[in-house]
C-alpha cells in the first residue's frame, strides 16, 4: 500500500490535484446560464422572423402539393392511356414523367435550401443581438461566465441563476 502511495503522489502532484489555491488564482465566483433557443423563438423579432419562415415555407410548399398533384394526374393519366399508346408516345410520356419527377424533387430541395437559408441570416442577427445583451447584463451583475442552457449541454440550473427572461426583455425594449 505505502508502495502504491510513494508512487501515486509525484503523479498527483504533476497533474496539478494537489496544487494549493494562491491569492493570484482566478476563482469563479458568479456564474449564469441563457437558452439561446428560448431568445431566438420568444423575443419579438424571433416571433416575427418565425412567422416569416413559415410563411416562405408555407407558399413554396402549396407550389410544391400543386406539382405534385399535377404529376400524379399526369401518371394515373398515363396508365389509363399506355394501353392504347404507340411504344415510341409511351416512352416519350414516360420520360416527360421521370423530368417532371425530378423537377419536383429539384423544387422541393431548393425551398428547403432557401428555407434555411433565411433562417441563418435571421437567426445570425438576433443571435448577435442577444449575445451583445447578455454581454452587457453579465458586466452589470458580475457574472464571470455565462453558458448556454440546453438538455444536452446543462442538466440543472438553479432558477435564480437563469438570465434568459432579462434578456428577452431587454431585448424587446432595446430591438422593437
């Protein structure tokens, strides 16, 4: 045991365990937590940026449920008529069918893609705003680290130690 003592303790004491606290050591003392997520949706401008999102979205995707239906009609259409076709119109609906198919695809990825496009540039901005705020309610109360609140990244948090309602607020009071 002594011998497994006289070992262990030069390899404590290089790794820093046994170190005692100097007077010069930075000590946190204050920390906060903000759901970044939270500031993103609740504020008036996530609001609004949601709601225009949605609204982009929800006009590319009637666009998309109407090429949709319409290449449908066009199958059904073909398979009701294939019978009575040459082998050469067969082929050629076919294959107007299978560009179709891919020009819908084609639509249906460029929306997503702008889609998310949108929301990065809105997001970037309002990000940028509550990291500015947050900034600026740490100096104000003495907050030496502030990390960002999500299940995957802070388990537990005390309440009181919670900035996300102030920065929500003065985020609507400073950004109308």
């Amino acid at each position: 045991m002594q011998r497994l003592l006289r070992l262990a303790l030069p390899v404590i004491a290089a790794l820093g365990v046994a170190t005692p606290v100097r007077a010069a050591d930075p000590v946190l003392e204050k920390l906060a937590v903000v759901d970044v997520q939270r500031c993103l949706l609740d504020t008036r401008e996530g609001k609004k940026a949601k709601a225009e999102l949605e609204k982009a979205f929800t006009k590319g995707q009637a666009r998309i449920t109407k090429k949709t239906e319409e290449l449908q009609k066009r199958a059904l259409d073909l398979r009701a008529k294939a019978a009575m076709l040459s082998p050469e119109e067969l082929n050629k609906r076919q294959t107007d069918l299978v560009r179709a198919q891919a020009e819908l695809e084609q639509l249906s990825a460029e929306l997503q893609e702008d889609v998310a496009e949108k929301e990065a540039l809105l997001t970037e901005k309002i990000y940028a705003n509550v990291e500015s705020i947050v900034k600026q309610i740490a100096l104000e109360d003495g907050v030496q680290v502030v990390l960002v609140r999500s299940d995957m990244t802070v388990l537990y948090v005390e309440p009181k130690l919670d900035l996300t309602n102030r920065v929500i607020v003065r985020y609507d009071k400073e950004h109308p």
